[in-house]
C-alpha cells in the first residue's frame, strides 16, 4: 500500500473489488437471452453488401485518430516539421539549450 | 558469503567485463557453452547486486577503494583527500543496479532467439556484455572522471549493437547518429569535469561536493553536465537522436538502451543532487528539469501517437516517460532548500520519479520486446501492414497488453502507482503540472489502443497465416519482466519502502555521500 497526502493506494483491495464486479458482471450476463445463438446472429449486418475479404475489413494504423491529428493540424505541422533527422540540427539544438541554460544560470545568480 | 559482499561493488562491474573477453573466446568452441556463460554471468551478477542492495539497507553506503589495504580506507596514507579509484553505493546506485540486472539478464536471454539467425553473434555479446559493464560502471563509481570513462565504454558498446544488424540501412544511420551524439555529449562531459578539476584538484564526487563553491566556471560545468545527460537521457528538445537509434536496434538492445538513458537520467541527479546540492540555485536547476520533463511529456507522446512503426512509437513513448520522472525529481530538487515544503511534497514527488524509473524500464523494456517479437515473426515493424496477429501470438499479445497498461496508468498496473504519486504530490506544488501530467496519460492509453488494435485484433491477415508463437527464450525474457511488472503492480508500497525511499533519501541526505568518503579520510 501508498500512502498520499489525500489518501492511498491499495492495488490488493483494489483487484478484490475488480473482481467481485466482474462476478456480478458474470451473473448478470448468465440470466440473459437463453435463445440466443451464435453463427448468423452474431455475424456483421453489411447492408446487404457482399462481404469484404477478412484482410480488408481490418482498420489499419494510419486510418485511426485522424480527427484527431486533422484537429491539431498546426501543431502537428510545426513539430514534425522540427524532427528532421538531420543530425546537424541535433546538435544546433543542444548548442541552443546549453546556451540557454547558461544565461538563465548566470541571470539567476546564487542559491 | 562475508568477503562476497565486501568485494561484490566491483565484481558487478569486473565479471561482465571479464565475460565479455571470455564470450568470443568459447564461441568459437562452442555457442551452447558461450550462451550459457553469458547467462550464468548475468544471472551471477543480479544475485550479486541483490546481495548488495540488502547489505546496503542493513549497513549504509558501501564503500570500496581499488588498490587500497582496506576497501573502505579512502585516501593513502599521507593524503587528505582521495585519489585512488572509489565506487561509492548508496540507496540511488543500488536502486539503479537493481533495474539494470533485471532488464541485462531479460534482454540477453531474449535476444538468444532474437539475433540467432545473425552472423557476428560472438561480438554482439561481448559488446552487450561491455554495455552493462559500462551501465554499471556509471551507477557505482564515485568518481567524476571514471563516469565518464564508463560513459564512453556504455556509448560507444551501444552505438556498435544498434548498428549491428548491417543489413538493414537504418541500422547503420541509427547506430552513427548515437555514436555523433553520444560523443559530444561525453565531450561536454569531460569539458564540465576540466573545469571542475582545474579549481579544486579533485575528480572524486564526495570531495569535491565538499569542496564546490558554485562559481562561475562551476555554473558552466553545472549547464554542461546538466544538458549533456538530458541529451543522453532524450529529453525534449534534445531527443531527435533516440526513435532513430531505439526503433533500429535488436529488440533486447532496445529495452537496455532505454535503461541506459536512466542511467544518463541517474548521472544528472547525481550532478545536481550530491555533486552540487545546496550549493546551487536549487529553485531555478529545479524549474529547468521540470520544463525538460514538461516539453519530453507532452510532444513525446504527441509524437508518439501519429507513429506507423511500432518501435518509433515506443521510443517516442520513452521520451514521454522520462518526462514524468524528471518532473517529479524535478519538483524536489526545486523544493529542496524549503524543508516545509520538501516534507510536505517534495519527498513524495522524487519517490514518485524515482518509482517510475523502476517502473519504465521494466515496462518498456517489455514492450520493447514485444514489437522485437513481432518484427521476428513478420519481418517488419510497421503498423500499417499488421494484423490479427492475437489470433497466432498469445502470449505475445498478453505481454504487450500487460506493459501497455502499465505505460497508460491503468489501475491496478505498477505505472498506475508511479503516477499516482507524481500527481497527487506535483498537484501541490503546481496543479497545472499535474493536470498536464494526467492528460498525457490519456493519450499514452490512446496510442496503445492504437498500437494493440492495429498488429493484435481483427480477422486473421492471409499474410500471416504461417505466424508463429515467438520462441521459447523469447518469451522467457519477455515473462521475466511481465512477472516483475505484476511483483512490483500488486506490492508497489514494499518497493517504496525498502529501493525507492531509501534512494529518495540518498538524493536529498548529500552529507551522508560526502561523508561515505570523507569519513574515511585522515
């Protein structure tokens, strides 16, 4: 067990209640719809159309969160525009920030 | 068992190091025998580190002097102040040792399988053997000058393994980007250290935190050291170098690279915390690492989630990561001349950081692994082209889901318990940090769901219906940092209690390392 300043945290008496819930998640679903039945209940409704070969229904990487990354347009454009993978940059970057800390050092002054 | 702990700071760095001379020698008579000396060593070396760890909770700071008639006599007769090589080992070093033989002994008997198929397997684990030598190295020594010798030994093993795969292109660019940006950052290490030697004729840490007046060449040292291990460490902005060189690497080297970064991370505190302490502007070095830890926050995981290729997106998760334990440590170090306040949060907020060092590298160690197992299967990293692969790879998928959970902060997962106090500490010193803390959480459980959606769910892919499981040795590296994530997710408060808080306390008590050297000096 944590101990915070607000409170704590117990991950046993946590599993204990995650899996009394599950237990009473299972009971629930154990009293449901006797008559149903896998097969062609359980399959996709696809409006009549034929269905797609499995390895196109599948929703690869590049189609997910686009709103997304269409919503931070901008800032995307600015970061990935900075991660050129060009080492030369790298280290004009680490020239700046040692730069930087430096003055903010010197400005700072003592403890 | 007695002699075994008094000389075990240094058989920890000398067995991997004798190893790794032994490997090519025996490889060429036999590899069964080569690969059973590599494990038998580490394994070796994590029973030493363990042995060590409890000693250190018993006895305090473990102290040991090369060439000395006693290891703990620091200085020769007729000195005042030490010149012979120490390793100093208190609370942070161990807590260090203790990830790093774990996440060497998990990597090496993953990559058994991972890079059998490669030619050049004699050099590859000599030099994995000389990247924890090196690991090691910087963690225990107590001396200014040999951690940057041992710098070199972890940078320059580390650039080789990256590249050792020479057929892929990438490799080779991965491998010659951390190699540039290793050595300038070694450079303006050893630079820090020239300045600091040329004032006050010392390079062993204790003495000279004794004898530092933070003066204007100390404030250039200061900024040197400071941002050369944050570049090695991979913070934002200085990060550009890590999914270039982590995202190329064989898998295992992968997962000890991101512990190597810790290591750089554990160089800097040490700087700031022992090597400095008091005598700096602790209010504003403060605010400089949580800024650090801030930007490698948020545009690490903002970079992460537009990632195709598995292993880029870890490694920009990695940056992400590291963003967390440099606030919290952070919040500390800038609490630190308020004692109210370092009561108050402070402790809590770098026992948090330093929990999640621990926590990172079991768990990305295990992610890293999985992409590895995943790229060994289908013969590439990219998202885009994966899928359904859950169907075929079980315990694959378990893993992964295990370490993604534990990376997104999900309750009851030992990611969850770092957070946890980061947040509920760093709230009271700036609610801001912390909310911002938070919701970059939430968009490391978004980018997992992308990651696990993408290569594990769905229909079978045709591509991929001769995909196996992954290898047995695979899976056993794999489980042994699962079975460490699910130890340290279940008793996260006996980790705090008996590795994090003592290494919290070895940060914040600098006179207690001064005093492991100087005490002991005529």
């Amino acid at each position: 067990m944590i101990e915070s300043p607000s409170g704590f945290w117990g991950p046993v008496a946590w599993i204990i209640t995650a899996v009394v819930a599950l237990l009473i998640v299972h009971f629930i679903r154990r009293r449901g719809e006797k008559a149903h039945k896998n097969g062609v209940q359980s399959e996709t409704f696809l409006m009549g159309n034929p269905r797609l070969p499995e390895g196109e229904t599948h929703i690869r990487a590049h189609n997910i969160y686009w709103g997304f990354f269409e919503a931070l347009r901008k800032y995307y454009d600015h970061t990935v525009t900075a991660h050129t993978g060009i080492i030369n940059d790298y280290i004009v970057w680490f020239i700046a920030v040692i730069a930087i800390v430096i003055i903010i050092l010197f400005v700072a002054g003592g403890i | 068992m007695d002699t075994l702990i008094t000389h075990s700071s240094i058989l920890i760095i000398a067995i991997p190091l004798l190893t790794a001379f032994l490997t090519p020698l025996i490889g060429m008579a036999s590899k069964k025998a080569r690969n059973t000396l590599l494990i038998v060593s580490l394994a070796f070396v994590a029973f030493l580190v363990f042995a060590l760890a409890r000693d250190i909770s018993i006895n305090g700071i473990h102290i040991y002097t090369l060439g000395a008639a006693s290891p703990d006599l620091t200085a020769p007769k007729g000195f005042i102040v030490p010149v012979r090589i120490i390793l100093e080992v208190d609370g942070m070093s161990i807590l260090m040792g203790i990830i790093w033989s774990i996440v060497s002994l998990a990597a090496a008997i993953f990559s058994l399988s991972h890079i059998a198929s490669e030619t050049g397997q004699n050099r590859f684990y000599t030099l994995l053997l000389l990247m924890v030598t090196g690991g090691f190295g910087m963690m225990f020594t107590g001396d200014l000058f040999n951690l940057f010798v041992f710098l070199e030994i972890a940078s320059i093993s580390g650039a080789a393994l990256i590249a050792f795969r020479t057929k892929f292109a990438d490799t080779q660019e991965g491998g010659f980007k951390y190699i540039v940006v290793s050595a300038i950052a070694s450079l303006m290490v050893l630079f820090a250290i020239g300045l600091l030697y040329a004032q006050y004729n010392l390079l062993n840490i204790g003495a000279l935190a004794q004898a530092i007046q933070y003066t204007t060449p100390d404030k250039i040292a200061l900024a040197l050291l400071v941002i050369a291990f944050a570049m090695k460490l991979g913070a934002i902005p200085l990060h550009m170098w890590v999914p270039d060189s982590y995202a190329v690497a064989p898998a295992g080297i992968s997962a000890m690279l991101v512990v190597s970064s810790q290591v750089s991370m554990y160089a800097l505190f040490r700087v700031c915390f022992t090597l400095f302490g008091v005598t700096l502007n602790m209010y504003t070095v403060g605010w400089i690492v949580i800024i650090l830890g801030m930007l490698s926050m948020f545009i690490g995981v903002t970079m992460a989630i537009p990632q195709t290729d598995i292993k880029r997106l870890m490694s920009y998760h990695a940056i992400s990561q590291s963003g967390y334990m440099l606030l919290g440590v952070g919040v500390g170090l800038a609490v630190l001349g308020d004692p109210n306040a370092l009561a108050t949060y402070g402790r809590e907020a770098m026992s948090g950081g330093i929990f999640h060092i621990i926590n990172h590298a079991m768990y990305k160690g295990l992610l890293f692994l999985t992409a590895g197992a995943l790229f060994y299967r289908v013969g590439h990293r990219d998202l885009n082209r994966m899928g359904g692969l859950g169907h075929k790879m079980k315990l694959t998928s378990i893993f992964f889901i295990i370490g993604a959970l534990s990376i997104a902060g999900i309750p009851p997962f030992n990611g969850f318990a770092s957070k946890f106090m980061i947040y509920e500490s760093v709230y009271q010193f700036n609610p801001i940090l912390s909310a911002i803390a938070m919701l970059v959480s939430l968009i490391t459980l978004a980018s997992f769901v992308k990651a696990f959606q993408s290569a594990f769910t769905g229909p079978p892919l045709p591509e991929y219906k001769e995909v196996k499981e992954a290898p047995k040795s695979m899976l056993i590296g794999m489980g042994i940092l699962a079975a460490a994530i699910v130890f340290f997710s279940v008793f996260p408060g006996l980790i705090v209690h008996h590795i994090v808080d003592p290494a919290t306390n070895a940060l914040i008590n600098q006179g207690a390392y001064v005093n492991g050297i100087m005490g002991g000096t005529p």
